[in-house]
C-alpha cells in the first residue's frame, strides 16, 4: 500500500497516540518480517532529562554544544528492527567495527515552519520571500540587550521546506502568517506555539487572543519597477543632489554656442547605479568619473555626467513636475529624494531641501500614503520633512519606496517592543496541507513579515531514512524497541564470532528516550551472557542506573567505559551544553566506577577553539580528570561535518559572534581543523596528563576492571575521531 507514496511519513488516527508508517523506501531493511505491516507507532512522550526539567537534553558523546528548546518535547517513533549489530564502513578509521545504536535521532526540540511567500527582513533592510532566502544570505535577527531585543543581523545557515497541516495566524494591524502548528512566535509573553495545549502529555504554550505579537507588524509591498516609477526617482535624486544646466556664450555676430551639463555626484554607488541605469532606460547615456578623493573625514565620491544636448533636453523633460503624479511617480520620487537628501539616524527618519517645491513634493507624497511627519523650517531656504510614527513607519517607508542606499534603510540595535496593533485575533486551521519553509540562522530567529519567528536548527542524519533534517531530527527519536532480544539472537548466530561491540558512536544510548525505554539493560545483559566485549561513550548520568550490570559483564569480558568532558568551566558549560548534566557531574560517573573496579576513560571532546584552549583551561579539565580516577584522556578537537557546522555556527554567531569570522578561517577547508592546530592542542594535554599522571590517549588497551579477557579480541577503547555535533 504505501510503496506509491512519496517517501515520508503517513499520518493516521485520531489522537495523540497517532500511527505512523513510513513508505517503503530505504526503511525496508529496518523491518522485521514477522511485523504485521505497521512499521512504527508513534508515541507522543515529553522525555524528562536526567535532571528532570523536562528540557532538552543529552549531546552525543563527544559531540558540542545542544540547544535546549524553550518548550522541548520529543516524539518516539518505535521500530520493530530487522538487524541491530551494525558493521562499520571499512574505509572508516575508527578503532571498531561493529556498532549497536538502540535508538537514532536527537531530544532536542526546533520547530518550524512558514508559507514561502512569507516576507524576510534582510540586513539591507529590503525584503525577501521566504522560499527564496538561501544559505549564505545575511538577514535581520534579533539579541536581548538588557530589556528589549535588538535588531542585529545574521547569517542564513540552512534553508528546506516540508509539507505540513497550515494554520492562519490573524494579528490586529491585519497582518497574516501561514505557519505549522509546531512554528512559535515571540510574545510579551514569551515564545507560543501556533497551537497547542495546556493540559496532558502534549503541553505546551500557544497562541491566544490575550496574545501580543513582538515586531512592526506587516511589511509593505515594495513598488513596481514602471516608467512612473523611474521617472519619479530620477526626478527626485536629480532636484535633490544633481547639476542640470545650460551656460550660453554670444560669439560674433548672431551666433551663439550653447554648453550643457549634468553630473550626479553621490558617494554611494548603489544610487548612482541605479540612476545611471534609469537615464540609460531613457535614452540617456551618462559617463562615470571620479567627482573628489578619499579624506580622512569623507568617503570617495563618484559622478555620472553628459555634456550632450539631446541628453539635456530629456533630462530637462524627466524632471518636470507631473500635473497628476501617479502612485508609482510618487514612491519613485520619495526613494529618490531620500537617496538624495534623505537621513535616519538615531531612531529619526528626515529629509532635507532648500527648495520649497520640493519640500512640498515631499509632504504631499508622504500624505498620500498616510505616514505620520512633520515639516519643519529650522531656517530660510531650508525645510525638514520628518516622519514621526516609529519604526514601523521607517519600515514601512523603505519598503513601500525602496531606496536604493542601503546603509540609510539599516535598523541594526533598535529595540523592539510589543505593539498593542499586534495582538492575536485569530488562529484557524486552513484545513490542507502546504509547502512550507524554515531556515537556520546565527541568533536562533529571524523576522517573518514584522514579527519575530523562531528557528529551526538542521542536522543531516535522518536525511538518509526519507525524514528530514530539521524536524524530523529533532522531534522523532528513532526506538529500536526489540534491540535486547534481536540482539540476543544475532549474538547466538553461528557466525557471530564475538567480535566487540561499539555503543555509544553515533548517538547517545543513554539519552532522554532510555529514560522511558530501558533498552540497555537488555542489551548490557545480551552482551554479558554471551561474555561479548563492548564499549559505551556516553555524556550522561543515566548509565549509572546499569552499574551492577556493567560490573557484572566486566567480570566475564572485556568492558571498555568512556565519558565525554571537553571543560569543567560551569559558566561556559550552561551556555554551550545547556541540556547535559554538569561536566563535574559527569566525572562522578568515571569516580563511581572506578570505586566499583570498572575503568572509565574520558573523552576530553569537544575541545572548542578559543574557548576551551587556553593552557588553563585545559589544565584545569585535564586535574580534574585525573581526581576523578579516569584510566585515560583522549583530546579531542571540535569537528564539524555538514549540518552540524550549520548548528555549531549559529549558536557561535549569537553567543560569541567575534570568534565567527576565526572559525571561518580555521574550518576553511572541511570539518576538521587543521594538523598544525589539533598537534597544539594535543601536546598541552598530553603535558597536562604527564604532571596529573594520566595516560594521554585510550589506545593502550588496558583495562582497570579486573575482568578475564573473552572473544578474539579485546573490547574497543573508544573512537579517537570524534563523533558529529547533533
């Protein structure tokens, strides 16, 4: 039945316990035969964290920094597997080759997502529509800085799309947005969901009508380019900035030579492009020239210039004043005069003329689309059009004109505050499904047509299991929930030979799911009763609820413990690994086995450039290490492959966007930073683990356990190539 569907996921039922089956695409390898055909069920479970917050949660071990969703919840899609003991790529340079991963995905908890012609406030302050935004853009976010969030803009990291059920959100001021259920936008009550519920094991905040929007509120559409439209905006930047004029010279006789001259001097080229450009659409060629040099108080300034009569003579004709100035006429006029004379700074949009009828111009056009401004004569010969109504009326300036200065349309630290025209009268249900989009960015949000939207972080590991990386990621926890007993009869297959078992290499077996599944104990017992050797890397506590199985296996194999601590700094630890429990929490795990006689070891990873670097820094992590009775430190250098490059990049730019441009260089050519940088690092700790008398790096084999030596070989120690951010 579903193998004519496109790859995805099919939703069926009536309530929070809803089905799930997936095409028969790349799952068909997952399935057990035996299986009735429903290939998942989903259970929708808020997964507490170790610490019982219900944030979320655990980082992949080795793995850097997790962003805890403000209302985190996970969906746990349960899968009868066909296969559990997963063979490594030969190609791949880990120490092991063969893996048990009981569950696939992250608890970590983005949402998205919004209408593709949902407008976007670009960092040059123009507009784009959201489907049209790609990575590399540079875009308006926003920081809190003391009580308010500030504009500051950002880098477009990811960009997909989905099909997802759509929701209208109706604000006051008449403004619309097209969103998923699971988007959330800021409030003056925090972020809410677009839907939602108060009660039961789906709670979370949503919008209401006591609900105000934080933003402008709906962005202008921005003007058509028509002849009007470019007959207004040269009209306006050559009366307001430019030299048109004819000089006369008598010669003998009755003959007299005529000399005609126009030149445009402007110091942003973007204007003077745009003109030249227009005059050129009019039949009016203009030459470029250099008008004055670079000073020390000034910019460059360049000019375009004609000394031809024809030229003069439809210039002469552009700027005429029409006897009734179309709609188009006058948003080209006010964009031109305000590249020409115009000003915003401090928060105060001006315009500036010595000439009455410009001045007049000016007031007319801004009272034909209803902004708020007054004129003002500071002195003779001089008038001042001021526009009085906001932000959202400087907004509404740029993009209802469109400017061609970009610097004079930038809005970078101006506050945002709530807006009584942004409260919610609506939230209905469209009744279909849509293509939508999201996008990643520095600050974790972006402003979607004036108000301030979430964002979703993207990692690429579902991508290849038909789900995507945004989501689908973040909010379907892969559960292999028949791993003990699959294992048990892979472990008993004849051609099993023993060989030792990796756990721990991609995603955390003991993250937030293992809270409510409990698949390790069958799997640490499998392994035990068949005297298997096996590693576990982990960056939780939660492995301590198996201790006595562990310490049971140790005693019959080879049991190889490795906990991820990349620093102990608790300042930093809140901001880059928000989720995990705290890193000296962590190393009581390594204390409480070593009491036990089961050896730990201790990934020093994620080493961060230039936070967690410095000769102290590492001093300090790698003492604490050795107090905590760790066998060994292996140090690991942050790695970034595609999709978490992306993540760890934004959380850098909004939390330490000095270090951004560094990391650029650093991370220049792949994922990995260079030798040159990874052998620093590495020689401070192996100096480090020298004076604390740790072995450097967890190759040795040696084991503190006390357990006999079972199966071909000794069990791994863990991965010396770090394993991908989640």
């Amino acid at each position: 039945m579903l193998s004519h569907m496109r790859p995805g996921l099919a939703r069926t039922g009536h309530d929070s316990r809803t089905c799930v089956r997936i095409s028969v695409v790349r799952w068909e390898d997952l399935r057990d035969d035996t299986d009735d055909g429903a290939l998942f069920e989903r259970a929708a479970v808020a997964m507490p964290d170790e610490r019982g917050t219900g944030r979320a949660g655990l980082a992949a071990p080795g793995a850097g920094p997790i962003h805890a969703g403000d209302d985190s919840e996970a969906v746990a899609v349960e899968i009868h597997a066909r296969s559990i003991i997963n063979r490594v790529p030969g190609a791949s340079a880990v120490p092991f080759r063969w893996t048990v991963n009981p569950y696939r995905g992250c608890s970590h908890a983005c949402v998205y997502c919004l209408a593709g012609d949902t407008p976007v406030l670009m960092a040059d302050g123009r507009t784009r529509s959201l489907s049209k935004i790609r990575v590399g853009d540079r875009i308006y976010g926003t920081r809190r800085v003391g009580k308010y969030r500030r504009y500051t803009p950002t880098t477009v990291l990811a960009h997909w799309a989905t099909v997802e059920r759509a929701y209208r959100v109706t604000l006051a001021d008449g403004t619309t947005l097209i969103a998923s259920g699971d988007h959330r936008f800021l409030t003056d009550r925090g972020w809410k969901y677009v839907t939602g519920a108060m009660a039961g094991h789906q709670r979370r905040p949503y919008l209401t009508t006591s609900n105000t929007l934080i933003g402008t509120g709906q962005y202008a559409a921005g003007p058509e380019q028509t002849d009007a439209y470019r007959r207004g905006y040269l009209c306006g930047i050559i009366r307001g900035d430019a030299r048109l004029g004819a000089d006369h010279y008598p010669r003998s006789g009755s003959r007299t030579d005529s000399v005609y001259r126009f030149r445009l001097a402007l110091a942003d080229d973007e204007a003077l492009d745009r003109a030249a450009t227009y005059l050129a659409h009019f039949g009016v060629r203009t030459e470029r020239c250099d008008f004055s040099a670079e000073t020390a108080e000034r910019r460059p300034i360049t000019a375009i210039r004609t000394s031809r009569r024809a030229s003069f003579e439809r210039l002469s004709e552009l700027v005429e004043w029409p006897v009734a100035p179309s709609d188009d006429w006058r948003t080209g006029f006010l964009a031109g005069i305000f590249d020409a004379e115009g000003s915003c700074s401090q928060g105060v949009l001006r315009i500036f003329s010595t000439d009455s009828e410009v001045a007049t111009a000016i007031s007319l056009g801004l009272k034909r689309f209803d902004f708020h401004y007054t004129l003002e004569v500071p002195k003779p010969n001089m008038s001042v059009v001021r526009l009085t109504g906001g932000l959202s009326e400087r907004l509404s300036f740029f993009h209802l004109t469109d400017p061609a200065i970009s610097r004079k349309r930038r809005v970078d630290d101006v506050a945002l505050k709530p807006d009584a025209q942004l409260g919610v009268v609506s939230v209905s249900d469209l009744g279909e499904e849509r293509t939508l989009y999201d996008i990643t960015t520095g600050t974790g949000d972006f402003l979607a047509n004036g108000v301030v939207s979430h964002n979703c972080f993207a990692r690429r590991s579902h991508e290849y299991l038909d789900l995507d990386s945004g989501r689908d990621f973040d909010t379907k926890i892969m559960v292999k929930v028949n791993a003990g007993e699959l294992l048990r009869r892979e472990l008993a297959h004849p051609r099993w030979n023993g060989q030792p078992i990796a756990m721990g290499t991609n995603t955390d077996p003991y993250q937030r799911a293992e809270g409510r599944y409990q698949l390790m104990p069958g799997i640490i017992a499998a392994l035990r009763d068949f005297a298997n050797p096996f590693s576990v890397l982990t960056k939780g506590r939660l492995i301590l609820r198996d201790i006595d199985l562990i310490v049971e296996a140790a005693q019959v194999t080879d049991v190889s413990l490795a906990v991820s601590v990349g620093f102990t700094d608790d300042a930093l630890w809140r901001s880059v690994e928000p989720g995990t429990p705290r890193p000296r929490s962590r190393l009581d795990v390594v204390r409480r086995f070593a009491d036990r006689g089961v050896g730990c070891s201790v990934l020093m990873a994620p080493i961060l450039p230039w936070l967690t670097d410095s000769p102290e820094q590492v001093e300090e992590t790698v003492a604490a290490i050795a107090a905590a009775g760790a066998t060994s430190v292996t140090p690991l250098v942050l790695h970034l492959r595609p999709g978490a490059r992306e993540w760890y990049l934004a959380w850098l730019e909004r939390e330490h966007p000095d270090l951004v441009p560094r990391y650029l260089k650093l991370y220049r050519n792949g994922a990995y930073a260079p030798k040159s940088y990874q052998n620093v690092v590495t020689a401070r700790v192996r100096e480090a683990a020298r004076r604390h008398g740790l072995p450097r790096s967890g190759g040795s084999g040696e084991h503190r356990n006390g357990g006999a030596r079972r199966g071909s070989e000794a069990a791994p120690e863990p991965a010396v190539e770090q394993t991908t951010l989640l």
